[in-house]
C-alpha cells in the first residue's frame, strides 16, 4: 500500500560534521523502515554520492541523478531506481552534484529548488534525504523540503558544539523558508557504553535535548562499516549483526514516536 507525496512524510539526515553515519544512518533507517513495510524514498544529496553506491548502485555509471533534478532537464520519475530492497528506492546522486550550488547561486528560489522538485513525487510514505557534511546550499535545500530534521551524533568531544551550530541553522532555515520544520530526533551513533566520554556526551545530550534523543543507541559495529563496500544496506550484508539490530530498533521507535503527540 502507498500512498501520495502529500502524507509523505520527508526526513533531513543531517549534521554538519564528516564522518558522524548521516549517510549510515540515512540508508539503514530507510532500509528498516521498508523491512516494517513502508514506502520509501531514499534521496542522495551528496555529491560524494556514498548513499548512492551504498545501496549499490555505480555512481558514474548514471544517465539521470539528481543534479538533473536540480537543474531541471529531468523529473524526479526519470532519475528514482529501485534498489535490492523492496520498499526502498532512491533518487541517487554523483560528482556533478559538486556544480549544482555555483548553478543555483544567483537564481531566485535557489534553496527550495529540491522542495519544488520532490513536490509532484507521488507513491512514498516516508522519504529520507541525506545530506553533505556542511551546511551550505544542498544542505539548506534539504532543510527547506523537509518535514523534520533527524540528527545523528557520535559520542566524541564538541559533539554538543557541533549540534549548536546545526540548530542554529536550523532556526535560520525555519525562519526564512520552512516555518514548520522541526527536529524529529537525535540518534547516538558509535556509541560504545564502556567508554567514560561516551556516558558524558549521552549524559549531556540527554539532559539538554531530553525526549528528542532517542532510547536506541547505534553500537560501533565492524559490519556495519562494512557493508557499504559490498554495495549493501546492513539488512541484506549481515541481518543479524547488532548494527543491523539497532538500526531496526531506530526504525521502530520512529514508527512509535509518529504515533505520540510531539
Ligand atoms: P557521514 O555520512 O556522516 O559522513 P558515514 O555514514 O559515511 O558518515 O560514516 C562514516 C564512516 O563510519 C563510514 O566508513 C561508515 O561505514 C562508518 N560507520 C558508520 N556508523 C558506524 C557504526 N555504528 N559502527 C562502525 N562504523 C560505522
Ligand atoms: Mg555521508
């Protein structure tokens, strides 16, 4: 069962930060939530272009990517591929992605390009951007589509800086172009329980952003850093690894938490 763009409900995987699992947690999140049975859209908007080929697609080897979308010579319908998972497409991306802001920057509108493009996408319940680790003009556009911002963070020194940045653009984004944009949650990633800095950083996260953080906590797991060198979500690389394990317990709280009041 799908049903239409207009209560899809559009995620932004982000965080400014390289190197934090934006793009882990973009894929496996989707992967995990089309395993529950949803409908998902996953959105490459890196031109690194890692969620791209962590699904297993060849970058270079595309006709139609977002850049297209973008820069409006193709619609979203003619770049989306499926992937091995059911339930889980993508819209992927490449290097030309690099071009796409020095194109954009004089052009009126030029941070609700993606919004407007993602606009007649019809067949999704859930889409899910991931983002390049800066906040420029790709990360604003996807700010401006979403719905909600979803934050991964791993446990190490300035990560609460790094997320006081990140909210502060946020606020930008919310004021300018999205009033209603808001953070869905922040999920701690590489988290290793027996390690003093990753308590400290849990303990302060928790204590400034309370309900926001959520209970499930990503483990640092070998398999996980794995699989995208096999072109591979986690559910298909090792189901029963713990990463795998987590991110499935990610995607139920997600589908709980939709059904609390915020
Ligand atoms: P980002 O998109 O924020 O730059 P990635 O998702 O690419 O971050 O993750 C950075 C690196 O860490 C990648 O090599 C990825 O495979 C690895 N990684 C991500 N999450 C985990 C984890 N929980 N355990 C071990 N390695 C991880
Ligand atoms: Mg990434």
């Amino acid at each position: 069962m799908t049903t239409p763009t207009a209560s899809a409900k559009i995620l932004c995987v982000a965080n400014q930060k390289g190197g934090v699992a934006k793009t882990t947690t973009a894929v496996s999140l989707g992967a995990g939530l089309a395993l529950l049975g949803k409908a998902v859209l996953l959105v490459d908007c890196d031109s690194q272009a890692n969620a791209t080929s962590g699904v297993g697609l060849d970058p270079a080897a595309l006709d139609r990517h977002l850049y297209h979308v973008l820069e409006g010579s193709a619609a979203p319908e003619e770049a989306i591929r499926p992937t091995e998972v059911q339930g889980l497409d993508i819209l992927p991306a490449n290097v030309d992605l690099v071009g796409i802001e020095m194109e954009l920057a004089g052009r009126p509108g030029r941070e609700t390009v993606l919004r407007e493009a993602l606009r007649p996408i019809l067949g999704y319940e859930i889409v899910i951007l991931d983002t390049p680790p800066s906040l420029g003009l790709l990360t604003v556009n996807a700010l401006a589509a979403a719905h909600s911002v979803f934050i991964p963070l791993q446990c190490e020194y300035y990560a609460l800086e790094g997320l006081s940045q990140l909210v502060n653009t946020i606020r930008l984004v919310k004021h300018n172009f999205n009033p209603r944009l808001y953070i869905e949650g922040i999920l701690l990633t590489m988290f290793d329980a027996r390690t003093r800095l990753t308590t400290q950083v849990n303990d302060e996260v928790r204590a400034h952003f309370r309900e926001l953080v959520y209970e499930t906590t990503i483990p640092r797991n070998v398999r996980l850093s794995e699989s995208p060198s096999h072109g591979k979500p986690i559910f298909l690389y090792d189901p029963a690894s713990r990463g795998a394990q987590s991110y499935l317990a990610a995607a139920r709280e997600f589908l709980d938490r939709q059904r609390r009041p915020r």
